[in-house]
C-alpha cells in the first residue's frame, strides 16, 4: 500500500499519512497503531537508498521495461528474445527479471539451476554469454518448484536490492521483464528508476479483445506514471507453420483421431511437391476488431509489428536458447528482428 510516492505499512491503520509525512506517529488516524512509535521517531526525507540506485545506474545507457496487460500473452519470450538480439548486436546487455512470483526468465535462457555469487562490488548478475548478464529471484529459489509468498511490501524491498546491489558494470542495455498488470511491482521500479532515466515501456498483447482491454489500462498506467510508450508488439499473430512440420489427422467412424502425418505428406511430395515450400497460416485469435494496430492509432502510441505464433518459437523458449541461433524460426525471427532493429534505430536517434 502507497501513499504518494512512500510505502505504508501492511498493518497500518486507515488514513494513515505514510511514514515519511512530518505527522507521522502524531496524527490523529495514528492512534493505536502497532508501527506509531517507530514512525513518530524515524527520520525523514528521502529514501537514501534512491542515491545508490542512481549511481549503479549511471552505468546503464538505456533502459526498457517490458509490460503487458494479462499473463500468457508471450511477454517473458519477447524480452528473452531481445536480449538474445541485442547481444548478438556486440551490446554489452542485462535482462532483469522483477516478476517475483512467476520468474521465468531463468528457464527462458536456458540459466536454471544457476547461483547468485556476491562479490565485494555488489551481486554478480549470471552470465550466459559475455555481454549477457541475468538476474532473477529463481535463482534465489531452492527449489523451481518454489512458490513465493510475499506482501508488496517485501516484493518492494527485493526489487529495490536489484537495482543497488547488482553489479552491472557498463551496459548499453538493461531490458526489465516485469511480471502482468499494474500491481506494486511496477508502482516500485518507475518510482525507483525515474530519477535514473528510463527510455520507455515496450507493451506486448496478443489480437484478441481481452487482451487489448488490459493493455489500453497499460497504457493508460504508463501515461499517468510518465513512462513514454515506446510501442506495443501484437504477438501470436496468427499461426504460420510451414507445410513440412505440420501433422495430419482424421476422424475414425467412432470418432477417434488417427494420426495420417506420413501418408499426408507422402501424398503431397508425390502429387504437389510445391505445397512443401509454403507456409500454412491460420488465424487462432478474432483481430476482426482491428488487433493491436488499430488501438495503437485510437491511443496515440506507436505500433512495432507483428510477431506470429510459431511453434518454433516456442520451442526454442523452452529450450532456453536464442531463435537467431539457426534457422529453425523461419517464421518468428525475421518479425522479431524488424521490431528490435526499428528499437536500436530509435535509440541511436535520441
């Protein structure tokens, strides 16, 4: 719970004026409060801390947080993807996972199992390349099976150790994968990098109209914090497989599923072998409502693209590895690398 820009205390009474007011402990929503006496005789004025994430900061060139309205949506792929794509752009990159209590991004880049290391200048972040360094709360986690159970207050607090104790070093990147929503954890890292300068937020959304409803509240949050859109990517737009990876089934009389995969393609080789070159594509969200490009125009912020819903794609997220790497994403990287490239081209522009 927030008042203004200072933390209040879970067990707080109501009304109650944040521990940093000057009638902290005095006023009269204060009487009988468990935390009274701590906030009558603790000092005021600013969180010190805020200093220490400036100067860990200063070394960061440009920083991205990465939203979306509702989980599910492949917000985590898209940021593991853009680093993997902007490492291999020879940017010196971090990916900071804040999504306390769904922390994917380990598993995304193939780092779980992975320890923090602490060093005399601050938290070392797990390197999975050289200019890639990654910091998450599943590496704290004994377990990946884990749950965390925390108050906002303690998700605060770790949030906050991030951005001052981690050593980043010189980076030309820092891409912060935030967890769906507009919750505290996005409340606490606009509150703790404003002062540092952030360059935006990238939002990611599926076609489908529940999805865009909750990114026109992204958006909407974005807008009220001072947070520059600095676009919206409409991802699982579509599938687009090729013909060759697809499976082929029918219907018995009893209406079981037979799998007819060889013979279907067998049958395409032999009579269309062409059919093998092309791509199959569906629609499997309605965008009858004009998808993610016609609420970027009504909302007055940028549209990046389109990234379709390959199978691929996926695999290569739950592989942890980069869908650059080969050509296996036929239909995903090439999408991906048109919005990332647009990205870097705006950066250098600023």
């Amino acid at each position: 719970m927030e008042n203004g820009n200072h933390e209040i205390p879970e067990n707080a009474n109501e009304h109650c004026p944040g521990p940093q007011s000057e009638s902290a402990g005095k006023a009269d929503a204060c009487a009988g409060c468990p935390n009274q006496q701590i906030c009558a005789t603790a000092p005021k004025g600013p969180d010190p801390d805020l200093v220490a994430i400036v100067e860990r900061m200063a070394t960061v060139k440009h920083k991205i947080l990465v939203l979306s309205g509702k989980g599910g949506v492949g917000k985590s792929t898209f940021s593991a993807q853009v680093s993997f794509a902007l490492a291999d752009m020879d940017y010196q990159v971090g990916l900071l996972d804040i999504d306390i209590c769904g922390p994917s991004i380990p598993k995304m880049l193939g780092l779980e199992g992975q320890d923090i290391h602490q060093s005399n200048l601050g938290w070392s972040p797990i390197y999975l390349e050289s200019n890639l360094g990654v910091m998450s709360i599943g590496f704290m986690l004994p377990h990946p099976d884990e749950a965390v159970i925390w108050r906002g207050p303690r998700k605060n607090g770790l949030i906050k150790q991030f951005l001052k104790d981690v050593h980043w070093g010189e980076l030309d990147y820092l891409v912060v994968d935030a967890p769906p929503g507009t919750s505290d954890e996005h409340i606490s890292i606009v509150q703790f990098l404003q002062a540092t300068g952030i360059d935006g937020a990238i939002i990611v959304t599926t076609p489908q109209q529940v999805s865009l409803i909750d990114v026109r509240k992204e958006i909407s949050f974005c807008k009220k914090v001072g947070i520059r859109v600095l676009g919206v990517v409409e991802n699982m737009s579509g599938l687009r497989q090729p013909i060759s990876d697809l499976k082929f089934a029918k219907l018995s009389d009893a209406g079981d599923e037979i799998d007819v995969t060889g013979w279907a393609l067998n049958h395409i080789k032999t009579n269309a072998p062409e059919l093998l070159s092309m791509v199959a594509c569906s629609e499997v969200f309605d965008s009858s409502g004009g998808g993610a490009a016609k609420m970027c125009m009504e909302m007055g912020v940028p549209f990046l693209g389109k990234v379709p819903l390959d199978p691929q794609l996926c695999k290569a997220a739950e592989e942890g590895r980069s869908c650059f790497a080969d050509q296996k994403c036929g239909t995903s990287a090439p999408s991906l690398r048109r919005i990332i490239e647009k990205l870097v081209a705006a950066h250098q522009q600023l």
